[in-house]
C-alpha cells in the first residue's frame, strides 16, 4: 500500500518488506538526530493493522499469545509473538488495549495469514477480529515527542516512542503538523542500536524467542498453556538455545554494508574458516557508525573477532551464551 508521504520533499522509497513507505528524506543522518532529540515522524503505513473487538478479546488472546493479556490495562503497550508447535516464531504482534478494541500491528505482509489464523481459532468466544489495514495507518512518534495525539486515536505508548493508529485519511494532514519526516533507515538505525529484533530480520524459520532475547518483552513465562509453550518451557528450564542475537561494530573503512544474510566466519579462522552465523540487519548509525544485528552460534567466544563477509566486526552479546 502506498503511502501519500511518498510526496513529500526527498522522499526516496523504501524497497523489499517495507516498500510503500519513504527509506528516508535525503539526510539519513539527520533524520536520525531527530528522531532521538524527540523531534519528528516515521511513516509506517505500510505495516498491517489487525484489530480484536468483544467482550472475551483479552481471555481470548490469552490463550494464543505468548504474552500474559488476560488482564491488560487499557492503555498499557505490550507486544507478543504466535509460535509454532514447534515453538518457532510465526507471528509478531505489537498491541494495545483501548478498553474496547485490541489494536496490534504486525509486519507488512504477514497480516493475512494471521487474521486467517485468528479466525480459525474463535470457536464459541465472543469476538471479532477484522483487517484495518486499509483504513488504519501506523505512525510513530519518537520517545520525547511533544507533539500532540489527536483525541480518540488509539495510542502505544513504549519507551522507544508512541505508535498512533491514525485514519488513513487523516494521515497526510497530521504529518504536516507533526515536525520533520525522518524515513525508515532512520527508525532502523535507532531499532538496531537497541537491541530490538524484528520478524524476518532477525528472524528465519527455526527462531525461537530465547535467541533474540523476546522472553519478558514479548513471552511470560507464568502464563497458562498456549502453541508452543513447551518448546519456551523446555529450553527456559533445561538448556540453552542454539543461537544468540550479537549486536556488531562494524570496520568503518568498508563503504558498503553486509547485507542481511552475510555470513559470519571467526577472523581468526581467516575467510575460509566455519560459519558461526549471519548478519540479520546492518545500518549506519549517526554516533556508532556501521553497526549490526546478528545471529550467532551460542558457542561463539564472546570475545572472538568476528569477519562479516571481508568486513571485520567485534560483537557485543545481546543474549548471554
């Protein structure tokens, strides 16, 4: 879907997953310093919006989500993944309770295949679930923002900022009052510099919650019985996982970044030594220059220099071996 902001002055658009959407305004690192000064948007239109209306929403959900929402203040952001049976991660889901809807947005493309599921597993609970996508758009103000919400828009407020669920037709007047559009390369540089994974970044199709480090954010581990559980209870209890999330520093001569999927081989190994894991999102940062998100084997030295491609990188654990 693509979004009215495509006009505004700069705009150069995204491109894969986040198509529709501007990749930034024509001063990267500007963008970026406004977004962490507070001052400013990001478009993210063209993310899906799912809501759940009816009486048993929060019961309901409960029993699906990874996340305890049972009893879920209105107003109070919360984020939650749908596994597999096997406990590998299908869905991520960023939501919030208006004390009447249950409002989540969720990764451009994966709306469908979720709201499929949601409805399959409805039975005899009083809901509905229903795609808002193509009348609900998803803009986020950074965390110090003093820009004001229009009222009865419904709001997540987190500590990286507030999501605002905003009517598409509302979208283009509200940007113009909002402060200076900074694009999606600068929301990402801020995401990666925190440590945050995303779906199908640092995700595959083997991804379990504790690699990323998604327990307590994203999973309750006092919660009843949901798809999956098992998998989070057995590994919680008496392992360890296979993979842990490394956040990288980057040689800052290369003039390109690794692009996702790079494999990351031991530089002491030299460039034919074994792969211990890949590049999941690599940006440039306006403080931290080059830096990334990776996977990497659980027994990777946290200390072993790490060659990303042919470009050196020293990690810094996210999730502890």
């Amino acid at each position: 879907m693509k979004s009215p902001l495509l006009s505004l002055p700069g705009a150069v658009p995204a491109e894969g997953v986040d198509e529709g959407v501007a990749a930034h305004y024509g001063d990267l690192f500007r963008e970026q310093r406004a977004l962490a000064d507070g001052t400013g948007f990001v478009d993210l239109s063209h993310r899906g919006v799912v809501t759940v209306t009816g009486e048993d929403r929060l019961s309901w959900l409960h029993l699906l989500l990874t996340q305890h929402v049972s009893e879920l203040p209105a107003g109070q952001a919360t984020e939650a993944l749908i596994l597999s049976a096997n406990g590998h991660i299908e869905h991520a889901l960023y939501l919030v309770d208006d004390g009447e809807t249950v409002w989540a947005h969720v990764e451009p493309g994966t709306r469908e295949a979720l709201v499929a599921y949601l409805e399959s597993m409805k039975f005899f609970y009083r809901v509905e679930v229903a795609d808002r996508t193509a009348d609900i758009a998803v803009l986020h103000l950074p965390a110090g923002s003093i820009t004001p919400v229009p009222e009865g828009v419904a709001v997540r407020e987190t500590p990286y900022g507030r999501d605002l669920f905003l009517p598409r037709e509302e979208l283009e007047a509200y940007a113009a009052q909002a402060g200076p559009p900074a694009g999606l390369l600068a929301y990402e540089a801020l995401r990666v510099e925190q440590h945050r994974p995303r779906l199908g970044f640092e995700t595959d199709h083997r991804t379990i919650p504790h690699e990323l480090g998604w327990i307590g954010s994203a999973v309750h581990l006092q919660k009843g019985c949901y798809r999956g559980q098992e998998t989070v209870a057995r590994v919680q209890n008496l392992g360890k996982p296979p993979r842990r999330l490394v956040f990288l520093h980057l040689d800052g001569s290369e003039v390109h970044l690794p692009p996702q999927g790079t494999e990351l081989r031991v530089a002491d190994e030299g460039a034919e030594g074994r792969r211990v894991g890949f590049v999941t999102t690599s940006v440039r940062h306006h403080e931290l220059g080059p830096v990334a998100l990776a996977l990497v084997k659980r027994n990777v030295p946290v200390d072993a220099r790490l060659l990303a491609g042919d470009t050196a990188a020293a990690q810094e654990a996210v999730v502890e071996p």
